[in-house]
C-alpha cells in the first residue's frame, strides 16, 4: 500500500490532492484542486472524472471554491477498474490535463 499512496502523491506537485491517499472501491474521495487553472485565476472549475482505462462512467463537476481551493467529492464505484482518471477545465474551455497525459490514480 505504501508503493500506491507513493503514486497517488505523484502530482500534488500539480496542484491536486485526493483524501484518503488511495480511496478503495465503495469509498468516497475527495480531490482538492490548485493547480494551473486555480491559479490563472479562473471563476469556476470542472472536473472530468472516469474509470479505468476506458474512462467509464465518465462525468463532469463543478467543483465548489473553498479556503484549501476547488474541491469535489466522487464515490468510487464497486465493479469498476482499479484507476480514477481526472481532468480539468475552467469556464472559459482552459484545460488541464497534464500536458495530455490526465492524472491517473489507483484504486483498491
């Protein structure tokens, strides 16, 4: 478990922090974003949130402006793969999708 909070730390350099560190299937987590977009002073963010490799269930957030930045929170569901994939747009169609690459997390 260490090795995958290790990778789920990877991009708070990024901006962005899940609570807890691996959420496990079932289990609510929560995404704290401020990254660039937050900090290009945009007025609101979304976040495009899938599972697995094939982005199923995929939707999209309003996340809500706190003190810590823009948050959200997504159960994660049971019978899907072992990653939840996350970008981000502002209202202006700003993305940050880490340079196309997304931002991945594992799963238990």
């Amino acid at each position: 478990m260490t090795q995958n909070k290790k990778i789920n730390a990877k991009y708070e350099s990024n901006g962005i922090v899940i609570s807890p560190a691996v959420p496990a299937k079932g289990e609510t987590a929560r995404v704290v974003y401020n990254g660039l977009l937050a900090q290009s002073g945009a007025d609101k963010v979304y976040v495009h949130v899938g599972f697995g490799e094939d982005w199923k269930r995929s939707t999209d957030y309003r996340m809500n402006r706190s003190g810590d930045g823009y948050g959200f929170e997504v159960q994660i569901p049971v019978a899907i793969a072992n990653t939840m994939n996350l970008c981000f747009k502002d209202n202006a169609n700003n993305w940050d999708n880490n340079s196309g690459e997304n931002y991945s997390y594992n799963v238990l």
